[in-house]
C-alpha cells in the first residue's frame, strides 16, 4: 500500500511539473506532434505523385554517391531495415519510397546544419517493390533505387 501511494505521489509530482512548464511557455506540445508533415506527398498513390509532393516532380538525375542498404530478399515486409547514404555535398533532406505501396512515401528526412546525408529506418512493404532514395542536396533532387523482394512468411512466395 505505501508503495502505490508513493508511485502516485511522484507521478502526480511530475505530472504537475509538466503542466507549469507547457503554462509558462517552456514546453511547446505541438512542437512534439510533427505538425508540419507533407501529408499530400504521404497520401500520394503513385510514385510521381510522392515526388511531385516532396518538390522533385519529373526524374530525378540518377547518382552513385547515394548508397542504399537493404535485403535483397525480406521475408518480413512489416519490418525491411533500410539505410542511406548520401556522399553528395549539401545534402539536406532523403526520402524513401517503395514504389508498389498503396502509398508510395514511406520516410522523409530533412537534415539541417550540415548533417551527416546518413539515415537508417524499418520500412513497411507490402510486395515485392524497388526502394528508391531521394536526395535533395543544392536545390536540385538526386535518387538511386534497389529491388526488394518480399517473400511471404518467409517460404520465398
């Protein structure tokens, strides 16, 4: 009994410590719930869609200083590790599409400051689908791309 009375006292303690914060304008909540996502590029149907969502509408130019690493065979496609590397100077965001998903954005990344062009994420892919990574660096957009294939239950369906 003492012990659950003193976990609600310290609970309450934070709680109330956390309410004078977000009063006093210390702590922002909406800067915690991402309210400036691209919810036009993440509702995209198609690929071209996505991209014209992030502002890479048309081709991106195709480049070998972006790195994708990724299984050439997923046997789970709820969880596909992916990482990118972009050695292209500048770069300043890196989006991940899978081209055959309901919806095609799957992670978009801005890197601010002269951040390290390196990202690494679980993606979610519902068949077998290209990855393609998106590079924006200098004003201009640069991809590369790798099939995945997704097998079912991992027995190579």
């Amino acid at each position: 009994m003492k012990q659950t009375r003193r976990t609600f006292l310290k609970g309450a303690g934070a709680a109330s410590t956390v309410a004078v914060a977000i009063g006093a304008g210390l702590l922002k909540p909406s800067g915690v719930l991402a309210a400036e996502w691209n919810k036009s590029a993440f509702d995209a149907k198609t690929p071209a869609d996505a991209l014209k969502g992030i502002g890479a509408a048309g081709n991106p130019a195709d480049s070998k200083d972006i790195l994708i690493k990724a299984p050439d065979i997923a046997e789970n496609g709820a969880v596909v590790p992916v990482e990118i590397t972009s050695r292209i100077p500048g770069t300043q965001s890196i989006s991940i599409l899978a081209a055959a998903n309901a919806q095609p954005l799957v992670a978009d990344f801005d890197l601010a400051n002269g951040a390290e062009g390196y990202v690494s994420t679980r993606i979610k892919m519902g068949k077998t689908s290209s990855v393609q990574a998106v590079v924006q660096a200098g004003g201009k957009f640069y991809s590369a791309a790798k099939e995945v294939k997704v097998t079912i239950g991992g027995c190579g369906g």
